[in-house]
C-alpha cells in the first residue's frame, strides 16, 4: 500500500463517518474519488477532489461539503493542516514523520510497492503495434508499442489481468505482394538477373536474407514453376520470418507479447461467419446500399451497390458499415469486428492501442463490440500520433515497404 492508498482509504473512513452522521446519503458513487498530488507542490502534499464529485449527489455544494470532510482529515495521524482551495478541492500537508514512514514502508516492500488491488482481478486485453507483417517496425510502430507495453504494467500493477495481444494481419493481397516480393529475392540469390524490382513490390533489403535462406534450402525447385505453385510457401515462409524480425525489434525494447494473433486463422476458422450470425440474430445486419459519399463531387458518378450492412449508427456511428463487399469476401471491418469479437470471449475490457491514421474506424468497432456483447464488454482506443523523423535536419519519409526507419 503507498501513500496515496493510505490515504484514500482513511479518506473513505472519514465518508463513512459523515455518512453515519447523516451528513452524506447512503450509496454515493465513489470511484471517482482520488487522493493524489496536487499539481502545484506549494498547496501542500496530497489533494481530493472528494468534495467536488459527491456534492452533486450528496444534494448540496463542493465547499459545504468540504468544510464538512476537512474537520475529520485534520484529526487523523501525521495531518499538519487541511485547506480548502477554490470551489472545493482538498489540500492536506503531512509532518516530516509521515514521508519518514513511507520511505520504511518502501524499503520494506521493494518490487512491491505500489501494487494495487483496484483492477479486483478483472481481465484486459491490450492490443498493441499491430503492424502489418510485411517488413520490419519502423520508428512510429515503436511509439505504439512503448505506450502500449507500459499502459499493460500499469493495469497489470493495479490488479488486472493483462493478456499483451498483437494482431497479425496475415490476410489479405499485401501478403501476396509480400510473397511475390520474396520470390524476386529468391531468384535473385539463385543468382538470376532480377533486375530492378518493380512498383508495387517491396523494395527492401530486409527480404535479401529471407531470400537467401530459401535458396539454400529449396534449391531451384521454385525458381521457374508457375505463382499459384510457390506463391502459398513463400507466402507462409515470408510471414514467419517477418514476425520474427518483429519479435526480435520488440525484444530489444524488453516489449514481448503474450499472444500474436492471426487475421488468417480468424476467418479461416469461421469466427467471420460466427459474429455475422450473432448480429443476424439480433437484427443488426442487412442488406442495403450505402448513401453517396458527402465527399464525393457532385459531378462524379454514384452507382449505388448493395451490400451487406451492420446497424452500426443504432450505437453512435455515424452510419451504417459494410460487413461484406459485393463480391462476397469480407471487408476488413468485418474481419475486425470478429477479432473484437473473439478477443471479448476472454475478457472484461479490451483495449487498442491504434495511430492516429486510424481515427475513422473507431466508433464503427466500438459500436460491433457493444452489439456483439451486449455490452459486457467495452472498448477503449488510445491513439498515438504519428512520429515526426529527421536526419541530418531533412525529415524523413518512415516505411515499411522499403524498410526504412
């Protein structure tokens, strides 16, 4: 227990009192009540805002009802003085005894200190990085992964149950660019004249050892048979190695995730079809067509297609999705909201970590996560802006494709 905690609770006794009293109404909400450090030092060293969130509901004013706590703070051990500051926050300073306490009490604990029990064992998913597994991280992708991995100690320090997930999005045409791009380096450690390689593909050097690594243990067997002969091996070996150069980045910032999940696996084992039907039954998806795009120019054709659509704006969107394209496969919000879907089977709260690239679909995967699960389970995005590099004073364009940054 720290400091604060101490103190937050004998702050909970004091509520308790005053509820005896019949100062305060039985069954206040007090969640919101916090004791932490003021923002200005000189107000002394602890500070509550417990006056301010109960007086609403306590049915009268935050300065009444802090004239009312502070009384009972200044009786308590090792509590100089208690001051009442503006419209009702609490500030409260402590003898020199009580920082000499704590620092025992640290010492004591070690590791431990600070841990607390507040999470009550609850489970949270924390989805981080997620970057597509076709090259190596770059400096934007390491942002994420910083933010995230330290957003997972801290729930994990405060009593949750933390699963660390990265989502694999090993489906998909950017996995077989992904393969075609390998292939090219294959060839080329066979000692074929690939040439330049083309626009479209990945340019990397990244792939110049996964390539080699290939010739040596296929030989040529892949170098002249036709793309749909190789293009699912290369596919699968590209991936992996690319994963790995994951793992290895990551490692090396001490982030390791407790699970990577794959985007492939999902719609191959029918979870797509399975959160489809859970809406179907709900009355959530239909078939319809969407409205014209407000950004498109009045000028500019429309045909309107019908597709199949979840009800989306009946939680907050701002209108409804597509869950299927119109040629049957399904779009990448579909296959999201399964993810979100299956992630929420084992947990109480889910949590993604997302650029700021992404702003667009948060509601939409929001909204799937509240129909999906009635509500059980909520959703929190966090987004991260995105890096600004420079070298030499030039910025620097970040990507993936190339390898760079």
């Amino acid at each position: 227990m720290s400091l604060y905690s101490r103190y937050s609770a004998l702050l909970d006794e004091v509520l308790d009192q005053l509820q005896s009293e019949g100062a305060l109404p039985e069954g206040l909400n007090r969640r919101a009540v916090a004791v932490e450090p003021p923002r200005d030092p000189s107000h002394g060293d602890l500070a509550s805002n417990a006056a301010m969130v109960l007086a609403k509901p306590a049915g009268t004013n935050p300065r009444a009802l802090a004239e009312a706590i502070a009384p009972k703070l200044r009786e308590l051990p090792d509590v100089t003085s208690v001051d009442i500051a503006g419209p009702g926050f609490i500030n409260i300073r402590l003898s020199d005894n009580a920082w000499r306490n704590e620092l025992r009490s640290i010492l004591a604990a070690g590791e431990k200190y600070g841990l607390s029990t507040i999470g009550n064992n609850e489970r949270v998913n924390v989805e981080y990085v997620s970057a597509n597994p076709t090259g190596p991280m770059h400096v934007g992708h390491c942002r994420g992964a910083v933010v995230g991995d330290a957003l997972a100690r801290l729930l994990e320090a405060a009593g949750f149950r933390v699963t660390k997930e990265y989502y694999l999005n090993d489906a998909g045409a950017q996995v077989d660019v992904l393969a075609r791009s390998l292939h090219m380096r294959y060839r080329e450690a066979l000692g074929q004249d690939v040439g330049e390689i083309p626009e479209g593909l990945y340019p990397g050097d990244y792939l110049i050892p996964v390539g080699q690594a290939l010739a040596e243990e296929f030989g040529d067997r892949y170098a002249d048979l036709p793309e749909d002969e190789w293009l699912p091996t290369f596919r699968e070996r590209g991936i992996a190695a690319m994963v790995e150069l994951i793992k290895h980045d990551l490692g090396l910032l001490g982030i390791h995730h407790d699970h990577f999940a794959s985007e492939d696996k999902l719609q191959k084992s029918g979870a797509v079809d399975k959160a489809m039907e859970v809406l179907r039954e709900k009355g959530l998806v239909y078939e319809g067509e969407l409205e014209r795009p407000k950004s498109l120019d009045p000028h500019d054709e429309w045909e309107p297609v019908e597709l199949t659509l979840f009800r989306s704006s009946q939680f907050g969107d701002d209108q409804d999705r597509p869950m299927k394209k119109s040629d049957g496969s399904w779009t990448y919000f579909g296959a999201d909201a399964a993810y979100h879907f299956q992630k929420a089977e084992n947990a109480d709260h889910l949590v993604n970590i997302w650029g700021a690239d992404h702003a667009g679909t948060v509601k939409r995967v929001q909204a799937a996560v509240k129909a999906l699960t009635d509500g059980r389970v909520d959703l929190d995005v966090k987004l991260i802006q995105m890096v600004r590099l420079f070298r030499a004073g030039e910025p620097v364009k970040m990507s993936k494709r190339s390898g760079h940054s």
